[in-house]
C-alpha cells in the first residue's frame, strides 16, 4: 500500500460547515488561517488511531 496515501482529511468546507452551526456564520480568511495552522495540535492522533484498530477487532 502506498504509505503517503491520506485516510483522512479536514476541508475548509467542513470546517465552514461547523462554524455556521456553532456560531451563525462563517469564518473569514484570517479566522480560517488561525483552524488552519492551530488544528492539528487540537486532534489527538496517536488516541484516534488506537481507538480505531482496538475498537475494530484489529489484533497483534
């Protein structure tokens, strides 16, 4: 399997999807450019792939 290949991605669609949900509106570009550099340190990934291989019966 190709190990650059990307499981899973965040757009700025999703992003925006959420914004109008929780705040009436959507994000402008700066506000965007702030989710964009500071997301990733907000997801645990290491917890999310972990819950995901032991909640599907992936065994050692």
């Amino acid at each position: 399997m190709d190990t650059s290949k990307i499981i899973y991605s965040i757009n700025i669609e999703d992003v925006q999807n959420v914004a109008e949900e929780e705040l009436g509106r959507k994000l402008n570009n700066k506000e965007l450019k702030i989710i964009e550099d500071k997301i990733g340190d907000c997801i645990d990934w290491y917890e999310s792939i972990l819950f995901t291989i032991t909640n599907n019966g992936i065994k050692k």
